[in-house]
C-alpha cells in the first residue's frame, strides 16, 4: 500500500470517534478502546477492544449478539471511510 494514499491517523480516529458517539454499545460493553498500528503485515490498522463490564455473564445467545454488532461497526467504518483495516476483539475490563 502506498503511504501517500493512506488517510493520517487522526481523521480515522475522528470518523471512529463519530461512529462511537452516534452508535449505542450492547449493555454488557463498558467502553471500547482503540489502538492505531501496523498488522503483522506492516498494513495500517485499527485495533478495537471491546471491554466488557465487570461480572458480565456470557452465554451463546449473547456471545452471538455481541459479535454481530461488532462486524457491523466494523462494516460501518469501512462505508464511513476509514483507510485501515479494522480489527475487532472482545475483552474483560481491565
């Protein structure tokens, strides 16, 4: 990928900012952290953990749920424009 053609950092984070903000988070997600890096093939990207909040209980139905919001955030990044490759995983909180 050519480095002139990629869209700096900050108007992604902006365009993930907006989406966040425009967006409402399944009950069980306390906050959703990003990180803006190379993938292990050096390919701008966008790291999306969505932390979990403290004693959430999982069971499949809601694991199923949780995930299927997560790729259509990630759909929708990609249509609003974001020039990384958004990567997405479930996580307890810290």
């Amino acid at each position: 990928m050519e480095t002139s053609s990629i869209v700096p950092e900050q108007q992604d984070e902006e365009k993930v900012d907006e989406l966040l903000r425009e967006t409402e988070l399944p009950a069980e997600i306390a906050i959703v952290l990003k990180e803006f890096k190379e993938d292990h093939s050096g390919t701008p990207s966008l790291y999306l953990s969505f932390q979990l909040k403290p004693d959430v209980a999982l069971d499949s139905k809601t694991v199923t749920r949780i995930s299927s919001f997560i790729t259509d955030f990630q759909l929708k990044l990609l249509a609003n424009g974001l020039s990384r490759i958004p990567y997405a995983y479930l996580d307890e909180a810290a």
